[in-house]
C-alpha cells in the first residue's frame, strides 16, 4: 500500500475549490476528485469557510492571530528569563558577608 506524502495547499487554491462547490454548483465529491484531494479536507475547508470567511485560510493554513500570540508569549517568557538571571547575580552580590575593614 502506498503511503501519501502531506501535502499543503496555499490559501488561493482552497478558495478556488470552494468556489467550483458555492459559485458553480459541482458537488463536494466531484471537486474532491478533481482536484486528488479527500472529500474529508474539502469539506473541513467549507465547515472553516461557513464558520469565518475572512479568517478561514491565512497564511500556510495557520492562525495569524495564533501566530501572534505564540510570538508575543516567546519575547515574555525571554525577557522574564532574563529578569530572573539579574535578580539571581543581585542576590549573589547582596548575599555577600560585608567585609570589615580593620584599617591595619
């Protein structure tokens, strides 16, 4: 049995899929068939489509806004690894026994 590799599919080609099954009228199956793709993935396209069109395929497929917020919550957890290191050398620094000095 021969095992398909992933494929991706850029957001214009999934419009235009969506388009042959809303504008044109071809059945999901047809469409799937037409373009060698599973009936499933069409019609996940058309349940994102129905649910947000305007947000349905950015970019390769992910979440902009899900992009954005993994990037945001990277800088934070940097610049709070970064916090810790200087309060951990403050600490050392104040932690230190005075020294006393005789003046001898």
């Amino acid at each position: 049995m021969e095992k398909r590799t992933r494929r991706t599919f850029d957001a214009n080609f999934k419009h235009n899929a969506l388009r042959m099954v809303f504008d044109e009228g071809v059945p999901l199956e047809e469409v799937a068939r037409k373009l060698d793709i599973h009936r499933q993935v069409l019609h996940r396209w058309k349940q994102d489509y129905k649910q947000d069109p305007k947000n349905a395929f950015p970019g390769r497929g992910r979440r902009k806004d899900l992009e954005e917020e993994n990037r945001r919550l990277r800088q934070a957890l940097k610049n709070a690894e970064e916090e810790r290191e200087i309060l951990k050398k403050t600490l050392t620094i104040l932690s230190r026994p005075k020294s006393i000095d005789s003046g001898l």
